[in-house]
C-alpha cells in the first residue's frame, strides 16, 4: 500500500523515469531543479538573496553604531539644558565662555577661575590618549563637581560646534585644545596638522558665522622662537625658523588667526606660553615626569646644548598664567562682525605669558631631589635633534603692560606645590610606601 502511495506521485510512462524510493520531499527539490536553467535561476535567486541581506545586517549595524555615537556623545533637550545652565553667568556682565582642552592642564585652571568669579563655562575635550586619560577624567570629574559641563567631542566636528554657537551666545572662547609636545611630532606629524591647524581652522569657521561672532583667546607657544638667538624673546621679533613641527603648527595658527580677524573681523588675542608648570600637569613635561622617575628609583636623562652648555626654561607657575589667560579675556575687545560679515576693524593682540627667569634644567632636578627627599640618578647626554630648543626666555613688557599681567611664583614655589600635589594624587609616602605611581 506504500509503494503504491508512492508510485502515484511519479509519471506512468514506463522507461521515462526511474522511481527512487525516497522521501517526498527530496523528489520536490528534483523537480525543481531538474533543468540545469531552472538550477541556474535558482542559485542567482540565491546569491541575490544572501548579497540582500549582507546589505541589509551592514547597513543596519553601521547605522546602529553612528546612532549609539552620536547620541551618547551630545544631542538632545536634556543635553542643552545642561550646557545653558553651565554657560550661564552668575554675577552682573559675567562672560560666557567655551573653554576647549578643558580637560587639559591649564584648561582646567581656567575654567575653575572662571567660574569661581561667576562667570559662564562650557567645556569641550576630546579626551585623546596622547597621555593617559585617566588624568584627563580626574580633571573632568573635578569641574563637574563645580557644575561645570565638558562636552567629549572633537573639535574638528564642525556641526557640533555650529550647534552650540546656536544654543549659548557665546561672549568669548578660550581655545586651548591643541596637540602639545615637541617630540611627539616625530612620530605622529598628522595629529599636529589635525588638531593644531584643522580645529583651529573649524573653531574659526564656527565662531565667525556666529551671531553675536565671540572674542576669541588661544593658546600659541614660546615654540615659535625657534632657533632665534635674541634673548629674551619679544613679540615685534621674527618667528620665521621654527625649530619643530610643532612649532610650525603654532606659527600657522598666528598667520590663520590674524587672517580670521583681517577678513571676519573676529577679534583675537594670541598668548605665547613659556613652558607651563605645576598641580595636574602633563605627564609628558620633564619636571612631571623626572618626579615619576625618581621616585620609582629610575634614572633620569638631562639633555646639554652644544658646547656642554646646560638648557634653560622660563618656567611659569600655572596660577600666573591663569591671571594672564583671564585679563586677556577681560580685556579682548569686541569682535566687528557677525554671521560672517565684518562692519569694521577688530582687535588683534599676541602677548608672551612667562616668568622672565630662566632656570636651568639641573637646578630644577635638585629643587625636586630637595622636596622628595631622593637622590636622582642622572644620565647626562647631547642633545638630539629632535626639534627642543637650547633656551627660553620671555620679555613679558606688553602684557604688563596691556594686560597688568604680572607673574609672582618662582620655581622654587611652584614645584614645592606640584610635589605636594603629585604626593597627594599618586599616593606615594616618602617613607618608602609607594601606591599608584603612573
């Protein structure tokens, strides 16, 4: 009764076909590809369906990350609440500031000093790992502790950056976000170009098509010296040898600057910092990280110029270039144009921020054996070409002039309260108990 049932299914012209006892099924797909088109047919049918879907499951997980990453980074009301509270002044003709590199060393000064006179802060850091970012999220922890909203971004979104020019009218920005180091340059020249020359260029774009446009104050370097023997160095001299690529992105970010502010009438003020120092600073910098070293009994390398002669820095307390980073903002003058059109001529201002004492590079090591209480183990070499300058020192006239800018910590001061500070952050005890050291 089965091999009839069977039987049945098939054609009964003898010697046409051969039935095979198989399941039905199986004789279904026979039919189906018994031709060798319809088997054609069916595996393009096939290849198409599968290409489809591949399609499909990759545009769905491209859209999906975008989405995640648009929308956890910024966007949305909550968002903007956030950043209009932060931006909102606190006393009468407070500034409305955006502060970027917030996360950075001198960004986070800047933006408790603000906001501690009441003045309106927003923050923006990309929060990069060009050193570890968990200091970074140390600095950002402590703004938010004063309400102060640093946005993770890049500065090279320029629709970010149109969209908070439309939420805050921005008085003022303090443009600190950069991509610092000397060395560094040698082995990743393109992070210098994109964050020394490209963002600047697309804060500029963002900021001059604003309305109200802000006054704008960013940080240049005492880089732009160069090779320049004069001594010390002064605003009126030449700039034109860069002795780095970093440098070279800092002098590019002057002549940009002033052609902003020649075309859209922004007004800018340029600040030419003399080697930086003090409580949550860089760890890339030689005072920060001979501390690190000594302490964990490493030797540490002091570089000589030519001749055997010693370097010397002009090393400036953060608290002094602070008060310099503040008057240049009390003081900028307004921008002449808005959404892009200037109605006439803007301010545009550089000014050297340092101390006007250099010291040499052995003379801050024994200030910083004498507060560890350790004996550095020092290795002495040349030089390398590498881009370091032999010599720093600012000629500080015009700020004090224009700005009342005066600086008052000596290095003895200063790393006295970095060491404090270092002790404190890492948890190490000078009696020999060493915890968390970077």
């Amino acid at each position: 009764m089965r091999t009839l049932m069977e039987d049945e299914l098939f054609p009964s012209t003898p010697g046409k076909v051969k039935i095979e006892r198989a399941h039905p099924i199986n004789r279904q797909f026979h039919r189906c590809f018994a031709s060798t088109s319809t088997m054609f047919l069916w595996a393009l049918f096939l290849i198409a369906l599968t290409a489809s879907y591949l399609s499909f499951q990759s545009f769905v997980s491209t859209s999906s990350r975008l989405f995640s990453s648009s929308s956890s980074s910024w966007g949305g009301l909550h968002w903007e609440r956030q950043i209009r509270s932060s931006a909102s002044p606190r006393r009468a003709s407070g500034l409305s500031v955006l502060v970027t590199g917030a996360a950075g060393f001198v960004g986070t000064h800047c933006s408790l000093a603000l906001h501690k006179r009441g003045d309106g802060v927003v923050g923006l850091d990309n929060f990069n790992s060009y050193y570890d970012p968990s200091l970074k999220k140390a600095r950002r922890s402590l703004l938010s502790s004063h309400s102060i909203f640093v946005i993770d971004a890049d500065l090279n979104d320029s629709h970010l950056l149109s969209k908070l020019f439309d939420i805050v009218p921005f008085s003022h920005v303090l443009h600190l976000a950069a991509q610092a180091g000397v060395r560094y340059a040698i082995e990743n020249p393109s992070s210098y170009v994109h964050s020394n020359i490209a963002g600047l260029v697309s804060l500029l774009e963002a900021a001059k098509s604003a309305d109200p446009q802000p006054a704008i104050v960013w940080a240049s370097s005492s880089s732009v010296y160069g090779l320049n023997e004069k001594v010390p160095f002064s605003e009126s001299d030449r700039t034109d040898a860069p002795a780095s690529l970093y440098a070279a992105t800092k002098k590019a970010g002057e002549e940009i600057t002033h052609t902003y502010n020649h075309i859209y009438g922004l007004s800018i003020t340029g600040l030419r910092f003399f080697t930086v120092y003090g409580p949550w600073g860089r760890p890339d910098m030689a005072y920060f990280s001979f501390t690190k070293a000594i302490l964990a009994g490493k030797p540490i390398t002091i570089y000589r110029g030519r001749d055997r002669v010693d370097l010397a820095r002009d090393f400036t307390y953060i608290d002094d270039i602070v008060r310099g980073c503040l008057a240049s903002l009390d003081t900028a003058g307004k921008s002449s144009g808005s959404g892009g059109k200037k109605r006439g001529p803007a301010p545009y201002r550089i000014f050297n921020l340092g101390n006007t004492s250099p010291v040499t590079v052995p003379t801050l090591v024994s200030i910083l054996e004498r507060y560890l209480k350790v004996k550095a183990k020092k290795n002495v070499v040349e030089m390398p070409g590498n881009g370091d300058v032999p010599f720093t020192h600012a000629n500080i006239t015009r700020a004090m002039t224009e700005l009342g800018y005066k600086p008052t910590t000596n290095l003895e001061v200063g790393l006295k309260k970095f060491v404090k500070w270092y002790l404190s952050y890492y948890g190490y005890s000078p009696r020999g108990s060493k915890t968390n050291l970077l």
